[in-house]
C-alpha cells in the first residue's frame, strides 16, 4: 500500500519559534540561519510526503510526537489527511507540557 501524502500545517507558535532560531542565529551568520530554516521546513515537508512518524512524545500532550533536526526539534501532530507543527525548539531546551497549549491556530 502506497503513503498517502499529508497537508504540511503549521501553528502560529511553531512560525514564531521558526522567527526566534533565525533572529538568534542569524545575529552571528546570516547563512547558517538561512540553512537552518529551509532545512527545518524541508524536513517538515519530508514527514509530510513520506509518512514519517517520529517519536512518540505523549508524555508532554496527547498524540504529540517529535523528530530531530540538527540542534532542533519539530514537535507535530499526525491525523490521517494533516501534520501539524506545533513546535520548533532547540535539543537543549528544558520540555515541559505547558509548552504546547491546545488552543494553537495552524496558518
């Protein structure tokens, strides 16, 4: 059976964490900052054509899951037809429920 693929969401929180790791980086390369962000959505866009599930991560909300890209983390949602970026946080940040508030708008 084929992999259907899904629509690419993202939450308004996870478009403002996208805008902080830019400004953040790009204050020491411009570049680098570039790279980073055209990555972390070409890897969201992967997840979304392949099917790629991640890690379950149910311990910090219901059906939430993750998967790694460089020093960050994408943290979505799956339904059959959507993947759902909640987050974009850095691998060393401290991770607790309150991050991800079930009220989060997609664009």
């Amino acid at each position: 059976m084929a992999i259907r693929p899904r629509r690419l969401l993202w939450t308004e929180t996870a478009r403002a964490d996208l805008v902080d790791a830019y400004r953040y980086l790009a204050e020491l390369n411009e570049q680098a900052a570039d790279r980073l962000i055209l990555g972390l959505e070409a890897k969201a866009r992967m997840m979304a054509e392949s099917g790629l599930t991640g890690r379950d991560r149910s311990e910090l909300a219901p059906d939430v899951r993750s998967v790694a890209y460089r020093s960050r983390i994408l943290f979505f949602r799956t339904t059959p037809d959507e993947v759902i970026i909640l987050r974009v946080l850095h691998g060393h940040q401290d991770l607790s429920d309150d991050l991800f508030d079930e009220e989060q708008q997609e664009d």
